[in-house]
C-alpha cells in the first residue's frame, strides 16, 4: 500500500488536486466576499432591510442576557436558541453564485474541447491502406509490363 501511495505521489495527482484546493478556497472566499458585501446588501434593501444576514427567529435568549434581541452577532455569541434563515439564504446564494460560475466554467472547457476534437478531425489523413496497396502494385505493374495477372500466378 506504502509503495502504490509513493506511484500516485509521483504522478503528479496529488499537486494537481492541492492546486485546484487552494484556487477553490481562494474562489471560495471572493464568492462569499461578493455575496456578503454586494449582493446581499442589495437583497437587503429590495426587502426592507439593511443586513439580509440579520434576519432570524429568537427561540430563547440566554439567562442573565440583558443586551439586544435584534443583534443577530450579540445574540450569537451569547448562545441564545435561534434560527437564522437570513444567514442560511445567504449561504443558498453563495452556493448559486458558485454553481453557475463553475457551471460557465465548464460550458467553456467543453466548447474548448469540442473545437480541438474538430481541429484534429479535420486534419488531412495519409493514405489508407488500401491506397498504399494500390500504389505497390501500379509501382509493380509499371517496374514488370510483361506481368499479367488474368493467367493467374501460374502462368
């Protein structure tokens, strides 16, 4: 097992998948960035809010809590029982604003592939076989004009 981990090591898998890791949470972080920052903002404001992420249900607060019951952060780390839908909407657009990224992404990478695949079809083809035997025994033919194959190889 050790020697079969050392071969796929070698191979080179192993750095393409931490490269396509890092540049995944790198993406990762400007989706989220956009969503938090510029999008949710104006989701916010369409409904009448200014925070769309603050938008929960306060099931109980914790005993001797005396600050905000509209602080979604104080009430957070306060521990108090909530249900915060605004965050979790928020999370929903993260993930669709990734998925139709990727999904554009991949759309591209297919047509790019699909255009190579044409290239390469396109490409002119040496000659068949058949062809090369032909042209064996036209060279044949013009090399022995005595031969004539209608008597068959036994004359």
């Amino acid at each position: 097992m050790l020697k079969d981990f050392k071969e796929f090591i070698a191979k080179g898998n192993v750095i393409d998948l931490a490269v396509a890791v890092i540049i995944a949470s790198a993406f990762g972080v400007i989706v989220a960035s956009l969503t938090d920052e510029i999008i949710m903002p104006i989701v916010g404001t369409i409904f009448g809010g200014a925070d769309f992420s603050n938008y929960f249900i306060l099931l109980s607060t914790p005993e001797g809590y005396e600050g905000s019951t509209t602080d979604y952060a104080a009430l957070k780390e306060a521990g108090a029982a909530m249900i915060g839908y605004g965050a979790f909407i928020t999370a929903i657009v993260n993930f669709l604003i990734l998925a139709f990224i990727i999904f554009l992404l991949v759309r591209y990478a297919k047509k790019v592939m699909a255009e190579f695949e044409e290239k390469e079809e396109e490409a002119p083809a040496g000659p068949t076989e058949i062809d090369l035997l032909k042209e064996i025994r036209d060279e044949l033919r013009a090399a022995r004009p005595d031969y004539a194959p209608d008597k068959g190889p036994m004359g």
